[in-house]
C-alpha cells in the first residue's frame, strides 16, 4: 500500500520515488502498489460503479470529517442518496440519539430513516404485487426482516 506523506517533484503529497519503494522493499519486504486504496475501496469512477451495481444506499457524510471530500457529496439517483452535514465529523448520525442532540441532527437521522422506511415498504408491495412468489422460505425470511425492520423503525421514531 503507497499511503506515505512527502513532497516530491511532482506536486504530490504521495512519494513515487525509486529509492522509496527500495525502501519500503528492504524494510518491511513488500513492494508498495501505488493506486492500491483506491483500487482497493473502489474509488475509481465510484459514481458509475455504485450507479450501475447499487440501489438504496445513503452516504451520510460530515463535513469535518477530513474524508468527506473523497465521499460522495451528490445524489447518484433516486436511492442512491448524499445527506451532507456541515456541522460534524464522522458517524455522528448512526450514534445512539440523545436529548442533548441538536435539531438540525434529529431531522437528518429522522431523513435517514424516512429513506429507509419508504425503501422498505417499497420493497414489501412489490413483493405482495408479484403474483408469482410463493409464500416460500425466502419469502417467510424477507418478511421477517421487514417486521424487524418495522421494530426498528418505530422504535427510532419514538426517540
């Protein structure tokens, strides 16, 4: 992994000097694989990988989280959403709620909520829609988690 800090000709902050993977090489003995993180967490066009491979997804990112400008800032689609919050760091939304939470962080886990909520009920007509699914194992299960989700759901609401 090339995650080191440097500055070098080229106006990076990430070494890619010959004597650094050298270095890298004798010290630990392995060679760094530039562009591993990024390969690795997916980062590369994230936008069209998440566009064409997901559905109901919320990326919840605080803007003092140093992260957040690496995070998807924008909406990718109708479920694919951006809740941006300018006044936190990071998971401060899917901590346990408090009374001493602000409004403006009530409303964003009551929006996060709401998403999933409707993404369920969703999810549930669609399923009761289609004729042909029977009420089979799989079925029993997506219930059962839609009842848990519901639990859940209700639960958040009354906090």
């Amino acid at each position: 992994m090339v995650s080191s800090i440097g500055i070098e000709k080229n106006n990076t902050i990430f070494k890619q000097t010959i004597e650094y993977m050298n270095s890298c090489n004798k010290s630990y003995g392995v060679a760094p694989i530039q562009h591993w993180i990024t390969t690795y967490y997916g980062s590369h066009g994230i936008r069209v990988v998440v566009k064409r491979f997901c559905s109901n997804l919320i990326f919840s990112n605080g803007f003092r989280d140093p992260y957040s400008s690496a995070g998807v800032l924008e909406d990718i689609s109708d479920s694919i959403i951006a809740v941006i919050t300018k006044n936190v760091a990071h998971c401060l939304d899917i901590q346990p709620a408090t009374e001493d939470d602000p409004e403006w962080l009530v409303m964003q886990r009551k929006i996060e909520v709401d998403m999933v909520h409707d993404w369920i009920l969703k999810y549930s007509a669609d399923l009761l829609q289609n004729q042909s699914i029977r009420l089979n194992w799989d079925c029993k299960i997506s219930l059962f988690f839609f009842f848990l989700s519901s639990i859940f759901l209700i639960f958040m609401e009354q906090r």
